[in-house]
C-alpha cells in the first residue's frame, strides 16, 4: 500500500502537468486513491478485530479497483455507462452488507463505507476539483508529486 501512493497518485497528478487529462478528471482519481488509502489504514488500526478489520480490506479494495472495472467496460462496449461502471465496483459491498443483514440479521454500516465514498465521489467531486481551490490544491499536488522529481 505504501508503494502505491506514488505509483497510483503520480500517474494521475503528472497527466494534469503534462495536460493529457483535466484536473477533475484527476481529482476523481486523487479521491478515489486516497479514500482507499485511509480506509486500508482502518483495516491496519483494527487488524486485531476480525470482523471490522475484514470489511475494512473490501472497502479499500473497492475503492481501489475502479480503473480495473473501467477498463473491463470497454470489452463490453460500456464505457459510457456509469451504472456499470459505479454498479460492479460497490457490487462486492452491497452483498456484505446483504449477507449480514440476512445472516446476522443485522445492519452493518461499515459495509457501506466505501458505497458512500463511491457515490459522493461520483456526484460531489467535481464541485471541488472545478472550483479555484481545486485547482490551487491540484497545483500543490503537483509541487509535491511531480515539480521535485523533474
């Protein structure tokens, strides 16, 4: 996990450096990155409890596997689909949570954690990164991940 905050944030922030991609279009995946970064750190802090600890490692790595899904869109042509894409990443959450309230026959919010980071992600994101301080704070992402290694 350590190794992928430079490889999986770089790549995203230099593309904005370079001007291949927008900066909310990074900023999706800066989010994205980091909501699954603090919440493999949750699965660290509560590696001594099972059960929370367990939820919290599917909550990261569905936080994580959202340019896998986009890519496989494109084998079927959906792409362009939201609801594809958004639908198959938070799929692995929305069955635990379905499995616990069938078989402990209670709600467990800490399954959806990482649902409600990938829809406020996809709905909210954009208010940030298309504003003056999403792009000051792309402008020190850049400082930090990129201006130094030039």
């Amino acid at each position: 996990m350590i190794l992928m905050i430079p490889t999986g944030i770089f790549p995203s922030i230099y593309k904005v450096y370079a001007g291949t991609t927008t900066i909310d279009a990074a900023g999706h995946n800066v989010f994205r990155l980091s909501s699954g970064y603090i919440i493999f750190a949750l699965a660290f802090i509560y590696r001594k409890k099972a059960f929370l600890h367990k939820r919290f490692m599917l909550g990261g790595m569905v936080m994580l596997m959202s340019a896998a899904i986009f890519r496989i869109s494109f084998d079927f042509s959906l792409q362009d689909s939201q609801l594809f894409n958004k639908g198959l990443q938070i799929l692995p959450a929305i069955m635990l949570f379905i499995f616990d309230l069938v078989w402990q026959k209670k709600v467990v919010l800490v399954d959806l954690i990482s649902v409600v980071a990938v829809l406020g992600i996809f709905f909210f994101a954009d208010y940030f990164w298309l504003s003056i301080f999403g792009e000051a704070f792309m402008n020190v992402l850049i400082s930090i991940f990129v201006t130094p290694f030039l």
